[in-house]
C-alpha cells in the first residue's frame, strides 16, 4: 500500500472517529467511553501500521478534546492500544492478537496512565483501578467489532493478504 493511500484512508478513519465521537461516546465519571476509537484502532493497526495507527488515535482525540467531545485520557488509552494492537499485528499477522493489543493497551496500560493524569494534572480523586473497567469495558466492545469487521472483509476478499502476509484493500 503507498503512502497516499495509507493517508488517505487515515484521514476517513479520522474523520470517521471525529464525526461519530458526538453519537457513541458515552459519558462515565470524568471519562467519555468511546468504542467507536477502538474500532477504528483495531481497523488501522492491521490495515496501515503502527505509525498511522498512533497517529490516527492521537488525531481523533485531539479533535474530540477541540471540540469538546473528549477528554484528556482519550490520549493514553487510545494511542497505547493502537500501538499495541499494531505491534502484535506486525509481529504475528494474526488479527486476533491485534484484538487482544487493543484490549490490554487500552483497558490496562492505557487506565493505568490515565490513572496520573486524574489526580496530579486534574486534582480528581480517583481509583488506580476504577480506569480498568471502563477502559476494558469500552476497548472491548470496539475492538471485538473491528475483530468481526476485520474477518468478514478478509472472508469477503475486500481485504486480500499479500505475499509478506500484510492486508491489503483489494481495488
């Protein structure tokens, strides 16, 4: 896949994730769940890579911090997982494993960063493991659609692996 393309399917998942951050994201405490994100991460971390997976999470919770839509732990949560999710893709090209990456970097590193934030940034009174649950709960649900989405374009042949076991879109 070239880097034109890589681009410009960031910037759908981009736009995807801002645009859907005002209908599914589901506000708890002082975080906002967003499953749509994980989707998306899922998606990204086996169809581009790390590099645009990472930036594609941290794009979207920029944009959904602009507006408003957000909040400050859309950063470790969603960035950690992309970056693990496309690391264990890369390493075994099993879409399953970018599922589980998704899970673990969101629902357990990415709530254990978020846990800093709340009580030296925010000053919030917060659990160390009241993040844990949401997170999972949230990165679950995402990720387990991207997972389904994922196998279904692959059984479908929209997305082909090629000869070095990466996806690709089929044209």
């Amino acid at each position: 896949m070239n880097k034109t393309y890589k681009l410009t399917l960031s910037a759908m998942m981009i736009a995807i994730g801002t645009i859907t951050s005002n209908v599914v994201a589901i506000p708890i405490g002082f975080t906002k769940v967003f499953p749509m994100q994980h989707f998306l991460n899922v998606l990204s971390a086996v169809l581009l890579g790390p590099y645009y997976a990472v930036a594609q999470a941290f794009c979207v919770s920029l944009i959904r911090n602009l507006m408003g839509t957000g909040s400050i732990f859309a950063f470790p949560g969603s960035m950690v997982g992309a970056l693990l999710a496309s690391l264990l893709f890369l390493k075994t090209k099993k879409i399953y494993l970018a599922f589980a990456g998704e899970v673990i970097g969101t629902g357990i590193l990415g709530a254990l960063l978020s846990y800093p934030i709340a009580t030296l940034i925010l000053g919030q009174k917060a659990t160390l493991f009241g993040f844990i649950p949401l997170f999972i709960f949230s990165s679950f649900a995402g990720a387990l659609l991207g997972f389904v989405v994922l196998v279904v374009f692959l059984r479908k042949k929209v997305v082909v692996m090629d000869e070095s076991k990466s996806p690709a879109i089929k044209n």
